[in-house]
C-alpha cells in the first residue's frame, strides 16, 4: 500500500507543481485579474432536450470530445475514474468476454448476471436508442462525439432498467463541408489503432460522413495450455465450432464502420433528418481467469496438494493455483469467440413552432457474440482415461435483435418546459449454451448437456415531465410513466418449458429546483425505477424496484473559473435479482437459478470540481462515495450483488504550454483511486474440511496513475497534425479487477487487471475542419456625410438556445435606451445572431426572438418601436468564425447599432 501512497503523492504533487507554474506565467504576462480562464459551457441531452448541463436538476457528467482525447477514452470501459461512483470490472468471468461490461454505478451493478433473460440496472444508449443487452456493449462505436452518464433512477424519461442510471453515446453528425481526418495509434501489447473519416460538402440539402475503425492488440496474460483442441458444437447445438485453446488471452481484432447523413430539406423550414448506421465486427480471446483456492466439491477434481485426489485426475501441463496475480495462467477452453453488432437509426425533428418540437426516432439493432468461460481456472485436468475433465466451464452464444420507436414532443414556454412522449420496444433472442460439471471431454469434445433459451419481449410505455416556472429563480417538476413489459421465454428441450411474465409499472419524479443567483442550482427530488422481471431455466423471478432521494447543487463560481456540482442520495433497493444454485430454491435445477433476494439500503455522496485558474490550465476532481446494508429477511441462499467500493476519487491536470514555433505543447496528469471490494462471502457448503478458503475475498484499494504528453498544431502544409504520448497504469498496478467467491462448487477464481500499458497517437486532419479560425474582421462603418460619426453599437449575450434576457442583458439594453435620447437617434438596428448548432431554419427563428426581446425591453425603456429595425442573422455573420455544430457563446449574440443623431 506505501508504493500506491507514493505514487498518488507524485502525481498530486506534480499537478499542484503545473498550477504554481502556470500561476507564475500568469503574473508574469498579465495581471491577475484579467489572466483567469473560462470553464466551458456543456451541453447534455439529460431531460431529452438540448440544455446547458448547469441548469438542469441531474447529477450528469458530460465528457467532451477534449476530454475522451486527452484521457483516451474509447469504449465504456475506460469511463472509469472520471465519473464519480462509477466503476467499471474490467474481465466478465460470468460470460468470458472482455466486451460484456460489468459496473457499478451509485451501488446498483449491471450485467450481475450475465445472462440475456435478465436486465442491466445501467441503461446503455446509443443516440438516444436503448441497447437492451449487455452482452457486446462494450464494442468501439467508430466516431463518437460526446459521452452522458447520468447518474440515480431515470425512469420518467429513460425507462425501467435504469435505476442506477444511464450512459448516452452521442456520435458526431457530418459537418457538411469537404475534410478528412486519420488517427493513429501504435502500443505496446501489439496494439494497432486506426480510424479514417469523410466529411464530403453538402448538397441540396444533404450532409454525408463516413467512418472506418480497425483496432487490434496481442492481450496481456498467457495461456500455458494454449493449442489445445476443444470441439463445444454438441453442447452448443452448433452454434460454437470447434477450434484451439488461444495463447494470448484477452487479444481482440475488431473492425468498425459508421456512416451518418443529415438531410435539411430547403422547402420545409424546421424539418431534418438524421440517418446513422453503424457496425463492429470483433474476434477475441477469452479473458484470463486465474483460481485463487479450490474449495468443495471441486477439490474432489484436483491432485494433492491441491484436492483430495479423489476421482484420479492429474494435470498434463501446469496447475496454477495463487492469491496473487500471475502473468500465465492455464485455460485450457478459451477459444477464439466472435461479437458482431450493428444497428441503424432515423431521427426526424420538426420544428413546429417556435416552442414546439416533435422528434421520432425509429432504430433496429442485432447483436451476436460467442463467449467460453473457463469458471474453474482450467488447469488442464485429465480424468484417469485420459480425458479432458471439465470441472466448470461455460460456452455459448447470444443472438439478439430489437426494435424501437419512440416518439416525443417538447414544449418550452414562460411558464412551462415540458417532454412528453411514448415508447413502442420489441426483442427476440436466441441463447444456446452449456455448462459442463465435474465431467469428461474425450478428444476434446465437450459433453451434450447444454440447454437453449428462446424469447421475446414487448415494452409499451407513455411518458410525460413538466418543469413548471412559479418564480424566475424557483421551479416544480413532475413526472410520471406508466410501462407494461411483456416477456415469454421458451425452453424447448426435454422437459419442454414455458414462462410469460407481464408487469406494470407507474414510476414518478417530484422536485423543486431554486437558483439564488443566476449561476447557482439547488435542487431537491425524489424518483422511481424498477428493472423488468423474466425467467431463467424455467424459473420465474419478478422486477426490481427503485425509490430514491437526491439534494443537489450546481455552482459557477469566481466569474465562471469554479465549477462545483455535488449531490447526496438515499436508495431503496426492493427485491433485487441475483443468482441462486439452492435447488430448493430452483425448482429442483442443479445449474441455479435467479431470485429476487431481498432489499438493499444505499445511500452516498459524489462531487465534481474543475477549476480554470488560467486560459492554460484545467484541474479537475471527482470523488464518490456509497454504503450499503442489506435487508435483515434477505434469501440466505441468494449471492450477495453489490461490489462497488465505497470510496473512488480521480484528479487530473491538463496544462498547455508556450508555443513553440507556432505549435503547442500540452501536458495532462491523471490519479485515481478505487477503494477496497469486498467480492461477497464465500458459500458455507464450500468451506468444508481440508479447504482453505476464505470467509470473503477483497481487492485492495488501488491508485492508478496515467499520463499523456502531446504537441498540437505541427505544420504540415495544408494538413493539421498531432502527435501524442501516452501511458496509463504507468506505475504498473495489477490486481483482481473481479473476483466470483466459490458459490457453485467451490472454485474461487478472479480476472487480472492489465498492466502498464503505452504508446503514440498522431492525429491528422485536412480540410475546413482543420483550417486555422480566421480573425473577424474589424466593422468599417459605411461613409456617411460629415461630421456624422460611426454608429455606435452594443453586443447583447444569451444562452444557449435562449432568447430570454438575462439580468446582465437587462442592463446593456437599458443603457443602450438610456444613452440614445442624449445622442438623438433617430432609429436602432437591432440584429439576431446564433451560433452554429442546429438548423438553418430553427437558427434563423431563433435570432430573430431574441432581437424581439431586446426590441421588447427598448420598448419598455421608452423607445417608440416605429425606431427600431430588427434584423435576423441566423448563423450568418459569425462574430468568431467556426466550422458547423459548434458551441460558441460569442456568437450567441445580438447587436443594437445607432443610425442617425448626433455624435456620441
């Protein structure tokens, strides 16, 4: 623990080093109070509209595409440590694939079991479409653009299935103008990345990217049973063929594609559509599992002085039997397995009017993934024979497909923001698999004892949240959704079985929401959400359900420098899912089955801090913190499922440097922290005579450091270049990231955390995308007769899809009214500006509603609307030039320009 204390120490220090240092660059080149940098505005989509992430009453994180470049986030397994109380697995020994999440989020677990008839607790979407497995969510989407992870029950807006909260992956929308970009990475571990995109122009109308993603690395445990032929076709029914005992395990090759095209029609003003389609194709080893203690009955399996001896069996290779990670293990089953998932969308948007939305989105997904699970640590057992034995093992194959559609309306007014919409879902799966115990594999050929699971599933639900305006600074906010889940399961192997299960569900969110000043939220509210009910191996198991209470507060504070957005939460957790292998519990099966266990109390606390103390640097902190106690009643035979560690937190520092000959150089330092895991207790029937096993197993705590050094802005004639060097786990920490406590027959086995690993990313981009901004040019007023002077103008800021005044606006209106009688004007232009998010159209309104405000307060002001002129812009006449769909506050503007009078 004194190296990891170290470490953490080293890098606090060598953050705390960059602010002194770039304190002094700040006193060296300007005073003080004007060198102070700006945090930047983020926009989330958390109540299913466009909304500045500070104003909206959720505890969300918002990563932009910065942050996912410069803490090299590709997939959802690297969110860890940069979301407070989230806490992601890396390994998945129930289903053995590297691309099957398993994380915590605010103390609820998803993917606690591993099987397709169950439900994740942490709803995954993909531009708003829920992506209802969680088998292969963890695949690379080629091009994404921002990452949301909301955190606490969503189930007015969201849906069942997302009680601890969601992860949205928005992807980037084509920019309309011709460029190309190319991003590189080479590895160590063998690791080859590489994505190329297309922008092409637009074209009446028409807006077209193109995507390609090849990543590939060599995994980081060896496989000391590697070559070693395994034929799962029977246990499988032939969905799993044969093949060999990988020797790199956890290795993927995987390939991506996405294309995205935006359609405006010219005749129709507020109409677009969105089509997106993409794809992943992905080969991978099996991650390694190790065995940490065999306990009863398998020991019956294993030779001294490992088991007993009992059934004769030996090892024709090396048993690897430790406490302590180990760089090779013996997985003998751990053939190559294949994910493919693809999925489309179309998102239509209608401006109505100008409060009115209505938005559908309509998306089919297909997801199919092979998985082998060595459960009992391998080991290369023989039987007396000569045989394979397979003490645990577990290989099939999930084949998976969905529909959606969901409609919804927005409505903004003075006096009510208000969502409203219903959701049409259909799935249909295919589960083949098996999992031999305590039995032989002669030539390889694993027994025919596997099962296969058939079904589908239809959720219909009605929505609706309103956010209710009583004050200018106070707000109420009610929803309610009402869901009906219906889901059959088919099991057609002897015995035949059948199971439906429809439930329905009213789940509701009452809130308050106060701002005491213009840049602080105080919020408090409390939420519903369950998680949908099934079957498994005939067994039927009912939903989960979820209450929870959330005070919350967001603060902009020391002229926007200081971020502070924190929360506290209290849970109920009712009738929570997990595994069971009692067969009085499961009707008599031997292989287990799920139930609902009992009740969990969670409660706990998060915070995030960034804090800009000059344009160079950032300094970022996050810290989560979760309890729990279980029901007193709970099912004594039930498997414990909460394994988040109470306390995590992550600093980082991002510095940017002097330039050096018109390039720049940048720096960022990451730390995070896991605390202790407790993995639940080991069964009692497991620790019986001659074991050594452990009443629990814990990871220790943890402290991660990465670290990435870049140089930006390289020369290259018409082409922008990048290159970056990057490390992460540099101190090279390795542990059981998940460990499963002996709960079948005895065998405790765990996957490995990987190890330091490094490499270079060079980025290349060509094209407008890549082009320097050009500087405004300066307003030349047009000639006029002398001794008339240039008109004198003020600039009028808004929010982000606002055209309301802010107090600040308030008073550059009112000193425009006030100096124009003094100075005789005889007309004002008062002109609309946007940025460039969203639609020519819907920007055109919007400019010209924000001139009719400011021409509103003139009036108001005493300014005779016969002299006021308004003009709308749109997206035209940018005061800071950028390429399209960018955030700019500077261009969100509106200009009120004297014409006539005397000097001024």
């Amino acid at each position: 623990m004194r190296k990891y204390k170290i470490a953490g120490l080293l890098a606090c220090t060598a953050i705390a080093a960059l602010s002194h240092h770039s304190a002094s660059a700040q006193q060296a080149s300007a005073p003080a109070a004007s060198g102070g940098g700006t945090l930047e505005e983020i926009v989330v989509t958390a109540e299913k509209r466009s909304e500045n992430q500070q104003v909206v009453p959720v505890s969300v994180t918002a990563l932009s595409p910065t942050i996912l470049a410069n803490a090299r986030i590709l997939n959802a397994m690297d969110l860890a440590g940069t979301v407070p109380n989230l806490f992601i697995m890396q390994g998945a020994s129930m289903n053995g694939s590297t691309s099957t999440p398993w994380m915590t989020l605010r103390g609820i677990e998803a993917n606690n079991t591993g099987t397709v008839q169950t439900d994740s607790g942490i709803g995954i979407y993909v531009d708003g479409v829920y992506v209802a497995r969680a088998s292969g969510q963890v695949f690379d989407l080629a091009d994404v653009e921002q990452i949301e992870v909301l955190r606490g029950p969503q189930g007015t807006l969201f849906g069942r299935d997302s009680v601890g909260g969601a992860i949205n992956f928005i992807t980037r929308d084509p920019t309309g103008t011709f460029g190309v970009s190319e991003d590189l990475s080479f590895g160590n571990l063998g690791e080859i990345r590489n994505k190329t995109r297309v922008d092409f122009d637009e074209l009446a109308g028409f807006r077209l990217s193109l995507t390609y993603l090849h990543s590939q690395d060599d995994g980081y445990i060896k496989n000391l049973d590697a070559g070693h032929y395994v034929d799962p076709s029977k246990l499988t029914f032939g969905a799993v063929g044969p093949g060999l005992s990988q020797r790199d395990l956890g290795a993927h090759d995987a390939d991506g594609f996405m294309a995205s095209l935006r359609y405006d029609p010219p005749a129709i003003e507020g109409l677009s559509f969105k089509a997106k389609f993409d794809y992943t194709g992905e080969y991978e080893n099996p991650p390694a599992i190790q065995l940490l203690d065999i306990g009863s009955p398998g020991n019956l399996a294993y030779p001294p002085p490992y088991g007993t001896g009992t059934f004769g069996n030996h090892s024709r290779g090396t048993i690897v039997v430790s406490r302590t990670p180990q760089d090779a293990v013996s997985n003998s089953q751990a053939i190559q397995v294949y994910l493919q998932t693809y999925g489309a969308s179309l998102t239509t948007t209608y401006d109505l009017s100008d409060n009115i939305q209505l938005k559908d989105i309509v998306a089919y997904r297909r997801l199919q993934q092979s998985f082998a699970s060595q459960l009992d640590g391998g080991n290369a057992l023989v039987d007396p024979l000569g045989n394979d034995f397979l003490p645990f093992t577990s290989i099939g194959q999930v084949n998976q497909h969905q529909l959606s559609n969901e409609f919804n309306l927005t409505y903004k007014s003075q006096w009510v923001d208000l969502t409203a919409g219903q959701l049409y879902f259909y799935e249909q799966f295919h589960y083949p698999d098996g999992y031999p115990v305590l039995a032989s594999a002669p030539g390889g050929v694993l027994p025919a004892v596997g099962t296969i699971s058939d079904g589908n599933a239809v959720s219909i639900a009605e929505y609706a949240q309103a956010n209710v305006h009583l004050l200018d600074n106070l707000d109420l906010v009610a929803g309610i959704r009402y869901t009906r889940d219906d889901k059959e399961s088919r099991y057609p192997l002897t015995p035949s079985l059948t199971a439906e299960n429809i439930h329905q569900r009213v789940d509701w969110l009452g809130g308050v929401n106060y701002r005491p000043t213009d840049n602080v939220l105080v919020y408090g509210k409390a939420s519903s959400g369950y998680i949908s009910g099934g079957s498994y191996n005939g067994v039927s198991f009912g939903p989960e359900s979820m209450t929870q209470f959330e005070l919350g507060e967001k603060a902009d504070l020391l002229g926007k420098q200081l971020r502070v957005n924190t929360a506290i939460f209290w849970s109920d957790f009712r009738h929570y899912q997990t595994f069971d292998f009692n067969p009085l519990d499961c009707n008599g099966i031997q292989i287990g089955c799920i139930v609902n266990a009992g009740a969990e109390r969670i409660w706990g606390g998060e915070s995030e801090i960034t804090y800009v103390p000059t344009d160079r640097l950032i300094l970022s902190a996050n810290v989560g913190y979760t309890r729990y106690s279980l029901d007193e009643n709970q099912n004594p035979s039930a498997i414990p499922e909460n394994h988040a560690p109470k306390l995590s937190f992550g600093v980082s520092g991002d510095y940017n440097f002097d330039e050096i000959a018109g390039m720049t150089p940048s720096a960022r330092l990451e730390v995070n922290y896991i605390g202790l895991i407790d993995w639940g207790p080991t069964a009692p029937s497991a620790r019986g005579p001659g074991t050594h096993l452990l009443e629990s197993y814990k990871t220790p705590d943890q402290v991660i450091v990465n670290a990435r050094v870049s140089l930006a802005d390289i020369p290259m004639g018409p082409v922008e270049g990048k290159v970056s060097l990057w490390g992460k786990n540099i101190t090279d920490q390795q542990y059981f990231s998940e460990i499963l406590p002996g709960s079948v027959i005895g065998f405790v086995d765990g996957n490995i955390s990987p190890p330091a690993t490094y490499g270079v990313d060079l980025s290349l981009k060509w094209g407008a995308s890549s082009a320097p901004p050009e500087t405004p040019a300066v307003y030349t007023p047009p000639p006029v007769q002398a001794p008339a002077p240039a008109p004198r103008s003020y600039l009028v800021f808004f929010d982000f899809n606002k055209s309301d005044l802010t107090p600040q606006a308030v008073e550059i209106v009112d000193m425009a009214a006030k100096n124009a009688g003094p100075a005789k004007v005889t007309q004002l232009t008062v002109t609309g500006h946007t940025d460039t998010v969203g639609s020519d159209a819907y920007n055109m309104r919007l400019s010209r509603r924000r001139a009719e405000s400011v021409a509103a307060q003139l009036e108001k002001d005493g300014i005779a609307s016969s002299e006021i002129v308004i003009v709308a812009k749109g997206k035209r006449d940018l005061l800071v030039p950028t390429a399209d769909g960018v955030r700019e506050p500077q261009n969100r503007r509106v200009q009120i320009i004297y014409e006539g009078g005397a000097n001024s």
